[in-house]
C-alpha cells in the first residue's frame, strides 16, 4: 500500500520537537516529515502516525473544537504489531515513557506492552502468540 492511501492517525502534542524526539527513539527511524506543524512516521503496515502541535489544530478547526484532555491523561492509543515488542517498549520507557503494563499474554491472542507518552497517548506494542486459551 502507498502511504498516500494508508490510514493516518494525528496525535495532538503540547510540545512537536518534544514528542517527534520520542516517537524517533521508540520507533528506532526518524520521521519521514519533520516540518513546523507536523511531523509524520511510516509505520510498520503502511499506516502514518502524525504529530501536530495543539496550538495548529485549533488554529485550523477554530473554536469549535471540544477542550483538549488534561495533560496527562489518555486520549487515544497506537497499538502496532511488531516483531520485537519488548524492544519497542523498552525504547518508549528509555525515551521517557510510564509503563502501564509490562509485556504479557492477552487474551485476544497477542502478548503487549502499555505504555503512556507525556502528551497522555498510550502505546501498545504487540506480537501475535500461536496458541491462547
């Protein structure tokens, strides 16, 4: 799939530097946009992860905006299938994130790793495992 028809997913960010710094160490590659007002990672799968400042969305959507979560607290997740999650979340720690639950079988059928970045997304990392009950 080309990224221009991939999905994109656009985290809102308090500070863009901050948070494309992170997401480079957690991702292990830099982004493949990196502009004042948005920077963009080609995800494993073709999907784009945007960062965009809070400050450009609501100068692009105005005033009709509902208010943005407290600082902090969680307002969207990434889940994203890897073949090394532990490496993935250990990078996300490293690079500042909390963890919210260490690697481990769910019941879905995956083993994943939670974590919270500092702008309150939360990140999976995730494998499938051949067998769960």
């Amino acid at each position: 799939m080309e990224a221009e028809q991939a999905a994109h997913f656009i985290f809102y960010v308090a500070d863009q530097p901050r948070a494309t710094a992170f997401y480079t160490a957690t991702l292990g590659f830099a982004p493949r946009l990196d502009v004042p007002g948005m920077t963009e990672f080609l995800l494993p799968g073709g999907a784009i992860l945007g960062l965009m400042p809070e400050a450009g969305i609501r100068r692009l959507l105005g005033e009709g905006l509902p208010p943005l979560a407290a600082p902090g607290t969680s307002r969207a997740e990434i889940y994203l299938l890897v073949d090394d999650p532990e490496a993935f979340h250990a990078r996300a720690l490293k690079a500042g994130a909390r963890e919210l639950s260490p690697l481990l079988p769910r019941n879905w059928g995956h083993q994943a790793a939670y974590s919270l970045d500092a702008d309150g997304h939360v990140l999976a990392f995730a494998r499938r495992i051949a067998s769960h009950d």
